[in-house]
C-alpha cells in the first residue's frame, strides 16, 4: 500500500510506495533531503512528524532517542509511512541537480600514507565525470551485491582522479582487499554520489570543520573547493587522532594555513606516543572546540568521524554553545555487522 508524504514548509508531495523508506521515496521523486550514512546511525536524517503514523524502524538509539520520538522526531532514512504523512525538513537545494551514476573505474594508484590508511585513487572512462559536491561520498558495488561506502577526497573541480582515503578495518571484506590483493589497474564500479555533507554557501557564516581520523577526507575536499572558489569566511579545522603518525597527510593543513589568511589549523591528539613529542592540543577533538569556542551561535559546524564524536559534538555544541541545531552538518562513519563503514573516508 502507498501513502502520501507532505513536506513543510515548502509543501511539495510524494509518494512512498510498500517498502520504501520516507528517504529512499523522496530522492526517487527528485526531492533533496539530508540524509547521510543511510541506516539509522548517524542522525543526519533526523526530522519532525507533523501529523500521520509511522513505523520508525530499526536504527541506533543514539541516533534517535526515546525522548525526540516522543516530541515527533524520527530517521527518515528508516521510517516507513503507515499512513499519510505532513513532515517538516528543510529541503536542499544545491543537491536536486547532481545525478547519481552507476560507472565502471580503474584503480590508478594505492599509496599507503599511514599504517591503516592507504590513499586510493581512481580513474573514471575517458568519456565520463562524475558530478558531486564537496563533501559527498561513493558507493563501491561489489560482486556479491554488497556496497562499501567511501566519501569522495578530492575537491569537484579536481576530477581527473577521484581520490579516498581508505582506513584498513582487520576483518572487512573491503579494506581487506585494499590493502591485501588489490592492485594498480584492476576494475570496480560505483555509484554515486550520495550525502548531504557540503557547505551552505549561501551563508555568511563562519565555518568550524571537525575531523576524526580519516573523516579528514571529505573535509579536505570541502576545504579546497572553498579555496578554490575564493570563499573568505573564516574557516578552522580541527583534526582529531590518535598519534602523530595518525596525522597521515601532515602537510597539506601547514600548506593551506601559510597561503590562506581565513585558514586555521588545529591538530588534535587523543593518546600521543612519548616519541611523539608533542607540545600541542591533546584529549578529544571536540573538547578543544568546546574549549575555544564560548558561544557558538554565529557559527556553522562540519563534523566528520565516529558516531560518538559526532553525537556528543551536536549535544555539547547545541546544548552549551548555543549552536543553531540546524547549523549542525555531519557525516557518521557508521560500521556493518563485518566491521566496514558505511559511509567510511
């Protein structure tokens, strides 16, 4: 059975068809709403209820709380109508034009820029580009039906290659073959793009960027479609992990902040080694914000990691800074039951 969905404030309709989630009948009939890793753990989808039932399936508790249900919030990346529907999400605009695309693509080059980190690169046919926004992310569809989820390195106008950043989980069937058998020239094919982690460059705003490990990888290409299209907000990123060596492409921040007078740079360490010998910021990533920051509410805040880096930066940010929730923008990397992520840098 069918059901209509209503979306406030700006009224357009849609139909979500039996077994559809809301999300997956809102993108099939072309209208943009956030979303990001897709299976109820990053919160990214979150939205109000305004009037009619639902299933809201199976997701993270985390991600949705019993107390938000209670005030109408839901996923709608899990929820399913059991009847008609009125929702309020703000609708984004600068993702209706992007097309996803399903492409064959070559790996042109690995390079291992860390223990756990290999930097992939990947070459789409002669006659094919992909076109995406900073921020978003590919799915890699392998041969037995699975998907592997990775966010897209490099910045749109950069497209010759697409680069990731690939973290090596011991156990996934993915990263496993990255950094195992695979090898320079085999084929894959994927799909994208997907997500809703961009800037709004219709702000003026300030932009504070949150990486945890390799969540740097969307951020990276966040930052220099910015640059590149001369945005001079203000622009901070802190970049958590957990040594030195973590840190797996050092130098392209130092680059950015000796040519950029609206860059700033501030590297995090979690578990610094004594051979480290470090004398910056040390803790967690979005403690140093919390430390720098009294009051958030003339800000915009990029948050890319784990789940739980994301999760208590919205709380904290929002409950004590007087972030704007909506001024909340975050990509979770979220891991399946075989230890991959979805979506993962």
């Amino acid at each position: 059975m069918s059901y209509q969905v209503t979306i406030q404030p700006s009224g357009h309709q849609f139909t979500v068809q039996d077994d559809e989630t809301i999300l997956e009948a809102a993108l099939r009939e072309g209208f943009s709403l956030p979303y990001g890793c897709r299976n109820g753990a990053c919160g990214a989808c979150k939205g109000k209820v305004l009037a009619g039932q639902l299933d809201y399936g199976a997701h993270s508790p985390n991600a949705l709380k019993d107390e938000e249900k209670v005030q109408g919030r839901a996923l709608f990346c899990r929820a399913k109508p059991l009847s008609d529907l009125t929702i309020e999400v703000k609708e984004i605009g600068a993702a209706r034009d992007v097309i996803v695309k399903t492409l064959p693509c070559r790996v042109e080059k690995l390079e291992k820029r860390a223990d756990d980190v290999m930097l992939m690169k990947i070459k789409l046919p002669a006659n094919e580009r992909l076109q995406f926004l900073a921020g978003q992310y590919i799915d890699f569809q392998l041969k037995d039906g699975r998907t592997r989820s990775y966010s897209l390195a490099n910045a749109p106008h950069d497209d010759a290659l697409l680069e990731l950043h690939v973290r090596h989980v011991p156990g996934g069937f993915f990263s496993d073959q990255v950094f195992g058998s695979m090898k320079e020239r085999d084929i894959l094919r994927l799909k994208g793009p997907f997500g809703s982690f961009f800037i709004r460059e219709e702000s003026d705003k300030p932009m504070i960027f949150i990486a945890g490990g390799t969540g740097f990888a969307p951020v990276k290409s966040m930052l220099e479609h910015a640059f590149a299209a001369h945005m001079d907000r203000e622009m901070v990123l802190y970049w958590g992990v957990r040594s030195l060596k973590d840190l797996y492409m050092p130098e392209l921040p130092q680059q950015w902040l000796a040519e950029r007078p609206n860059f700033s740079f501030i590297p995090v360490l979690s578990d610094p080694q004594p051979g480290d010998h470090w004398q910056g910021r040390t803790g967690f990533v979005h403690e140093a914000v919390l430390a720098d920051f009294a009051d958030l509410s003339g800000y915009q805040v990029y948050a890319c990691g784990a789940p739980a880096m994301v999760d208590r930066a919205r709380e904290t940010f929002v409950g004590t800074r007087k972030l704007p929730e909506d001024e909340f923008f975050a990509d979770a990397f979220v891991y399946a039951a075989d230890a991959e992520a979805a979506p993962a840098a």
